[in-house]
C-alpha cells in the first residue's frame, strides 16, 4: 500500500516566519507535487519534481520554493510566510508508466494558518 | 489554458438516490481523466481513472463515464449512502500535471 506522509498536520505561524512542510513516500516514485487547497479553486499545483534535484514550476509558485535531495522526500518551503498563504496543503506522489505519469497518491494534507 | 468545471458545487440527497455528478474541460487534448474522493480535513483518495481512448470505467457502485470531443465526464452514484457524503474533484491529465475541478461536496441524509 503506498504511503505519503505529511510532517504536521495543522501549522500556525506568524507573518514573515520561515516555513518547512515535509512530505516522504515509501514507494520510490519518481514524480512528487505540491498543491494547495482553497475554497471554491480547488487544488492549485505549486511545484512538482520528476527526479532528485530537480523541480519544475506549477500554475503558483510565487512565495514558495522546494527541496528534493532524496528520492523519498520533497520539501515545500515558504521563505516568509504571509496571512494569504493561509490553505491547506496537500502532497502528491506518483509512478511514471509508459513515460506518462500514473496515478497520483496523496498525502493526508497540512492545514497552515499564518497569523 | 484547460480549465476544469464541476457542477453542481454542492449536493444533498436522501439515502437510496442514484446521482450524477458533472465535470467538463475546455481542452480535449487530455492524456486521462481521474476521480477523487475527499473527506473533511483528509487527502484525496482515487476512485476511478479513465484513460482518453476508455468511454467508461466502473467500481461498485460508481461509474464514470468520459466524452472527450465535447469535454465531459460524469461520475454516477448508485444507491447513495450516508457514508458516500464527501466533496468528488475530477482531474485532467495533461503530460505532466493534473488540473482539478473545484469540487462537488456532497451530503446524503439518512
């Protein structure tokens, strides 16, 4: 059964902090995402990575930046966290089959709150 | 830009109702199609993924059905249960990202 697993699943921090949101899969997927959930928009993809080191730009990547150094985990980080970031973020991980990506597989989701 | 609508956004039905549930998109170029589920405060769980040559796929009691050339997909519920109550989001597959509907958050009542 494949599993992804988030670091916390509420946050509160204030404006300006700097935040880490953490992210493992125990299934050696190649491709992992970050999104965040917002009333009435749905699921946003923020970035995504298809291998270690590597990582591309989603629809909003504007305030946040990632880390992937190990295959297993793809960190999502705001480097000063502001009240309009204030969602839910969810994690995604996924197989690559035939050179298109397979189903994705996510993560229980963390709620943060910037005050 | 594909773009994804669900309609409606919010549903609620008695217990024993068959339902359909709508999604469409503005870009036929679509590699699959997927359906989730999302409980309250949780992740999303797949339900069903249609590939783009694939017309239908069924699980239990759901079916999901797939139009390409006009840019639609339904996903049927038979026999609706209260513990069916949750928000559906369809998904797009382009080739290297899913777009997401808003959702449809449904409620069925005992």
């Amino acid at each position: 059964d494949v599993k992804v697993t988030q670091s916390s699943r509420y946050l509160v921090k204030r404006t300006g902090e700097k935040v880490f949101l953490e992210c493992v899969q125990d299934m050696d997927h190649e491709n992992m995402f970050w999104y965040r959930q917002d009333p009435g928009l749905g699921l946003r993809l923020i970035y995504f990575s298809y291998d270690v080191k590597m990582k591309e730009k989603g629809d909003i990547p504007e305030g946040y930046s990632v880390s992937r150094e190990k295959k297993e985990r793809f960190s999502l980080i705001l480097e000063s966290a502001s009240t309009n970031q204030t969602s839910m973020y969810l994690c995604a991980s996924s197989p690559v089959s035939d050179g298109v990506l397979d189903t994705q597989y996510f993560g229980p989701g963390t709620r943060l709150t910037v005050l | 830009k594909q773009e994804v609508t669900q309609i409606p956004a919010a549903l609620s039905v008695p217990e024993g109702e068959n339902l359909v549930l709508n999604c469409s998109f503005t870009d036929s170029a679509i590699y699959n199609l997927q359906w989730f589920r999302q409980d309250p405060g949780k992740g999303l769980t797949s339900l069903l993924l249609i590939q783009s040559s694939q017309r239908e796929q069924t699980s239990g009691r759901l079916n999901a059905s797939l139009d390409k050339s006009s840019g639609r997909s339904t996903l049927y519920i038979a026999a609706s249960q209260p513990g069916d109550s949750a928000t559906y989001l369809c998904a797009v597959r382009g080739y290297n990202k899913l777009i997401f509907g808003a959702g449809t958050r449904l409620a069925v009542h005992p």
